[in-house]
C-alpha cells in the first residue's frame, strides 16, 4: 500500500485520495464500503411537493380542466370553426383563427356578464355583472351548506328540492296574508321558511334515526312529495292559488316581506339576503369546526359506531343534522320568493337549485367557506352564460357541461393529478401497492 491510501476507507473514490478530512465530499454519515448516505431533499423542494397534492391545487386544476374542455366545445360548435376547417389543407391558419376567436369570444363575454364589463359606459353599470354574480350565487351557497353539513354527517341529503318547496308553501300560508310592517314582516316570512324546511328536513332525520331508512331513498321520495303537493296547492282556490286567476300561481310576495336591494335599484339582483346568506356562512363555520355539537356530528361522520361507544347519540346527530340541512335549504328558497321571484311561484320555484347543491357543496369539498366560493363560481357561470348565448351565440348548455366537468374532475383527484403530471399523494401510493400485491396473489 503506498502512502496516498493509507489511512482511506476501502471504496473511497481516487479523485478523493490522499485529501484531508475536511476537504472529503459532504455526506451525511460515514463512508462504507461504495455506499453513503444521502443527504435529504432541501425544504423547499418537500414543501412545493405537498402543495402540488394538497386538495386545493387539486380542485384549481379541476377547474382549469373543465374550462379546457369548454373551449373545445365552444370550437366545435362554433360556424366559423366549422367553415374554416373545411379548407384546412389549403389555409390553416384560418381554422386556428376561427378556433382562438370562438374560445376567447366565449370566455370574454363570460367574464363580461359574470365579473366586469368594459364596454359599459359608467362604472356602477361596468360592475353590474359582479353583483348578479353575487345574486345567483346566494341561493347555491344557503342551499349548499345544508348539503355540505349533511355530508359531514355521513349523510347524502339530496332533498334539497323538496325542502325548499315546502319551506315556500309555509311561508307562503302563514305570513303573504298578514299585513305587517316590514321590520315584522320580512323576518317573520323569514322565519317561517327556515322553519318550513327544517321540518321537511328532520322528517328525514327521524326516519333515519328511527328506522333505519336510507336518506337517500327518503329525500328523493320526499322530493316528490314535495312537488305534487304545492303543484296541488296553487292549483286549489284558498290554498295558495293566487285570487281570482286561474293560472297554477301563488300570489306574489308582499312588498313588506322582500329583500330590499342592498346598492339600490341599479342591482337589482344583489339585496340584503346575500347579507344573510354570508352570516349562515359564518353560523356552520362555527357550528362544524368550533361547537361541541358540531364535534359530535363530525365524530358520527367520521365513524358512527366509534362515536357511539364513546357516548355520542348517533340518531340524535342524525335529526340534527337533517334539521340544520332542511333550516337551509329554506334560507335558499327564501332568497327565491324574498329576492329575486317575487311576482309569485309554482312547483319550479327551486329552478334546480336544490340539485345543483349537490355539486357546490362537493366543489367546496362539505367546507362553509368552501362551498361560499364554489357557490360563486356556479353563480358567475351562471350570470355569464346569459352574455354568452347573447353575444357569442354559445348555447347555456355549454356552461352546464363544463359544472358537470368539474365535478367529474373533483370526484377524480387521481385523474387530475394524471393530466397535469402532479405526484401522487401516499394514500395513493398506498392502494396502488395494494392492488398490485392483490394481483400477484390471485397470479400465484
């Protein structure tokens, strides 16, 4: 051995002979054999790997999916798309043309008629389309908080529709022939709305808590119910059918029992229900994440039996919940028949709100503030499909196929993650690792 190796561990590589110790690559142990340890990946590079599998990203980039196939739709449905292709060969710039006109055409008058619109002369009117927003919006958010605080529960509350049916009809019998003052009057149909729906609502529960009934079973028959029977009663003189007609409509709602707009008759789609709407936000918010009783209902969603051998009535949270879910289905028909359809309603007064609930509150991912955001993105879709059908000749149907995208995108997150090449998360990890041993088990 000559004297450049002494003293060197075997496997050291040569161009590190003969170098004093601290002058040897930096690893994190000792040298052995050809092996060492490495040093772990920098901070930074863990955090900007957790943030790209948190749910958040996730639901961003579900979105952006879903905008993405918009746009192809818009281009296929597009004349100019169509005309331009035909001479492909000959002309390709013309087809990228039509295709770049029709995908931004769309999604600028979206914008226009869901966030701000430049072309208006003054600037109360260029913000006009904000505040529709915000309208359409408020009865998606009651509507959805009562669905998302159900999914907390364990709960799949899609009664949505009958409950603010009969929370109309209640509100509607009790308080549209009084003759109150507004301060009375407004809180008071208020009131009885809420109440109308939690009482459609915890019927579910009791059911469910005492006899074992599926909810789901129970609020799509309920749902129906609800229907024939206020179908029913505007058809029938002295219930709610409006006097002397003949046509299957309530009376309107009095003056003393709307909204009063919030900015004025300019908005006249923006009144003081999205106020209340905000403050039923910040009433689950606090009731599920902050309450002792909304711990006892996330306890029963996470794991029924685990929470009732720690001492927590299961059917009690079950009535609760479906009581709480039914309150705000009501609050959500209450910006109906208090706010924007005030000239008298039918069977169709939920106008699919009750559904499209459903899916505010899984874009929320069954979060207050969660389903407060993807309200307002269902109500912006909602405000600029009409621009968009007015301007660009693009079909609103266009717009319910990208809400049902996003949805699609959000109930697959390994999907997403897939598209825009995101790293997996370990839970997935995990049931890959499971499926592959499963299959070498059923090979062996």
């Amino acid at each position: 051995m000559n004297d450049d190796s002494r003293g060197m561990t075997p496997g050291t590589p040569d161009s590190t002979r003969g170098l004093p110790p601290e002058q040897l690559p930096n690893v994190s142990g000792p040298l052995t054999g050809n092996t060492a340890e490495v040093e772990p990946p920098p901070r930074q590079n863990m955090f900007i790997k957790e943030l790209l599998r948190s749910n958040w990203v996730t639901t961003v980039l579900a979105i952006v999916a879903a905008m993405i196939v918009g746009g192809i739709l818009m281009a296929l449905t597009n004349e100019d798309v169509r005309a331009a292709s035909a001479y492909f060969f000959a002309r390709p710039g013309d087809t990228f043309i039509a295709i770049w006109n029709s995908v931004y055409g769309g999604y600028e008058a979206l914008f226009r008629g869901a966030v701000y619109n430049p072309r208006a002369a003054d600037f109360l009117t260029q913000i006009r389309p904000l505040t529709n927003t915000l309208g359409f919006a408020a009865p998606l958010i009651a509507a959805g908080l009562g669905v998302a605080l159900a999914f907390r529960v364990g709960l799949f509350n899609i009664g949505g529709r009958g409950q603010m049916l009969i929370a109309c009809a209640v509100a509607a019998l009790v308080t549209f022939n009084l003759d109150l003052p507004m301060f009375i009057h407004l809180p008071l149909t208020l009131a009885a709305g809420i109440a109308g729906g939690a009482i459609w609502g915890g019927i579910v529960g009791v059911l469910k808590a005492r006899t074992g009934a599926h909810e789901v079973i129970l609020t799509i028959m309920l749902n129906y119910v609800a229907f024939y029977l206020v179908t029913w009663m505007v058809r029938t003189p002295g219930l709610l059918q409006r006097a002397a007609e003949d046509q299957p409509i309530s009376d309107p709602t009095p003056a003393s029992a709307q909204f009063p707009e919030l900015f004025g008759p300019r908005f006249p789609l923006l009144d003081w229900g999205f106020i209340i709407v905000i403050a039923a936000t910040v009433f689950v918010w606090w009731l599920v994440e902050r309450s002792s009783l909304g711990f006892r209902l996330r306890a029963v969603g996470e794991n029924p039996h685990a929470a009732r051998a720690a001492g927590i009535s299961v059917q009690r949270m079950y009535i609760y919940a479906m009581l709480f879910a039914g309150g705000l289905a009501g609050l959500a028909a209450m910006n109906q028949i208090q706010g924007s359809v005030t000239s008298g309603f039918d069977g169709y007064i939920d106008a699919g709100i009750g559904f499209d609930a459903i899916t505010v509150a899984l874009l929320g991912r069954s979060r207050a503030w969660g389903v407060f955001a993807a309200g307002i993105l269902f109500g912006a879709l909602k405000a600029g499909s009409f621009t968009m059908q007015a301007s660009q000749g693009i079909p609103v149907d266009i717009v319910l196929v990208v809400q049902s995208l996003i949805v699609l995108f959000i109930a697959a997150p390994p999907l997403v993650r897939t598209i825009f090449f995101l790293p997996k998360t370990d839970a997935e990890k995990a049931a890959k690792a499971r499926a592959k041993a499963a299959r070498k088990a059923v090979s062996a």
